[in-house]
C-alpha cells in the first residue's frame, strides 16, 4: 500500500504544486484585500491539491499508449506496470470527489463552475492529437488557480481576475512551449500536435517569447484594473526579468522547474507585500 502511495505521489509530482499554489494564495488575497479567513485557506488548499491531482492522473491515464512509446517518458507508472489502471481511476474520482466537496463548503458559484474545471482537466490531454494550441489549454487548467481562489472568497468575477488569468494562461503556454520542444521529433513521427512541431524549434521559441510578453502585457492590465500600488509593480518587473532569463538558459530544467517556481514565488510575495503588509 505505501509502494503505491508512493507511486501516486510520483505521478502526482505533488512538487510542481509550486507553479500554481502561489497564485492560489494571491488570487484570494488580492479578492480578500487582505488575509482570507482560515475557512478559505483551508478549503482552498485542499482543494488545489486535489484538482491538481485529478488532472495529473488523468493526464498520465489518456497518455499511457503515447507515453509507453516515447523514450523520454516510457519510464513512467502506467507504461512500466508500476500501478494499474483501475487503481488510478479510484483515486482520480476521490480527488475529483474530494474537490466537490471543497466547493460546496465554499459557495455556490465554485459548485456551479466544479463541471467546467473538471472538463478542462479531460479536455487537455486530448488537444496534443488535434491541436497545437494545447498549450493554452494547459495555460486554462492552472489558470483556474487564482480565478478559483477569487470566486471562493467573493463569489463572483470581474475584469481584474479575468486579467491574472490570462496571465497565468500564457505564462504556462510560454513555458510548456519550451518543455515541448525535448518531444519534436517523435510528436512529428507520431502525428501528434505541439507549437515545436508544427513550426520547428526557432518559431517555437518566438511563440514562447510573445506568449511571455503577453504574460507581462496582462499583469501591467491587472495592476492598473485593481489599482494596485509601487510593491505589485516592482513584482511585474521582477516577473518580467525571470521570464527574459528564462529565455536565454539552455538548461530545460532550469528554465522550466527554477525559473518558473521563482516567477510564481515572487508574484506571490508582490501581491503580500501590496495587500497585506501595505
């Protein structure tokens, strides 16, 4: 039992929760104008992980033929025998499950949007065979972290948070662009859809490069929407200065794991020191 556990976890990569959970965090500070209650904190956490971890699980389920034959990912739970499907399935629906409930004890715009968070997480492993805008979809799933957030604490959305979405979206369609381009080849050999294999690695990495300009363009439009402050400004230029560096790397670990975990610290730190300390 803790050998599959463990390989949950190993599929889950619970530590990637980085990208999304300071956004989380901001996004119900900045609809809070302060700290959210324990209430919120609490129901929203456990409700990341367990979003997080449904998508996840599905994403390795609906790709475990592709994965099977990629050398870069044949190593994986599913391909390699390590957990059976039926066992990812059970815990797919208690994450899945377990997010319901978190948005029940929150309120009933969250139950009334729970159907189209759960449908972006089965949508997206199926965009990479139709279409290589699936990266913006992957962009939608974590994007729901600080719209989610913001609904849970005021139950309702407006422009400011539509604008950090967006945000969020093409920040993580800027980066998984980069990711993609260690598959080019077998997506070309295998027909399967990305950004790097549709227009080779040079265009790819222009795509990058204006889905990040984009990234900052709507973080400058949250700022001015919200009426944030100096602290939230210096974040976007500290944003944007990691996102240039992010682009000069070569290393894809560094550019993909370090520098987006900075990128979504230091968001996080802008939006505490604007809000909460000020």
């Amino acid at each position: 039992m803790i050998e599959k556990l463990r390989v949950i976890l190993e599929m889950i990569k619970i530590e990637h929760t980085l990208f999304a959970m300071p956004f989380l965090y901001s996004g119900a500070i900045l609809a809070s104008n302060g700290l959210p209650t324990k209430h919120v904190l609490i129901w929203i956490t456990v409700g990341l992980f367990s979003a997080r971890s449904a998508g996840m699980l599905l994403n390795r389920l609906i790709d475990k033929d592709i994965d099977a034959k990629n050398p870069r990912t044949k190593n994986r739970a599913l391909p390699r025998g390590a957990i059976g499907e039926r066992e990812v399935v059970f815990v797919i629906f208690l994450c899945l499950a377990i997010l319901l409930i978190c948005a029940f004890k929150l309120n009933m715009l969250c139950v009334k949007l729970y159907p189209l968070a759960v449908a972006l997480f089965i949508l997206y492993p199926y965009l990479k065979r139709f279409t290589w805008l699936c990266h913006v979809a992957l962009g939608l799933t974590l994007a729901i972290a600080p719209i989610g957030s913001w609904v849970a604490v005021k139950a309702s959305l407006d422009l400011g948070i539509i604008l950090l979405g967006l945000a969020v979206v093409f920040w993580v369609s800027g980066f998984d662009v980069i990711y993609a381009c260690q598959d080019i080849d077998f997506d070309r050999s295998f027909g399967l859809h990305s950004i790097p294999a549709k227009f080779g690695l040079r265009k790819a990495l222009l795509f990058s490069a204006f889905f990040h300009f984009l990234t900052v363009v709507f973080l400058l439009a949250t700022y001015f929407v919200m009426h944030l402050g100096r602290g939230f400004l210096i974040g976007i230029v500290i944003i944007s200065l990691l996102l240039a560096y992010e682009h000069l790397v070569e290393d894809i670990d560094t550019a993909f794991f370090k520098v987006n975990a900075l990128v979504s610290l230091c968001f996080l730190l802008a939006t505490i020191l604007e809000v909460v300390i000020k």
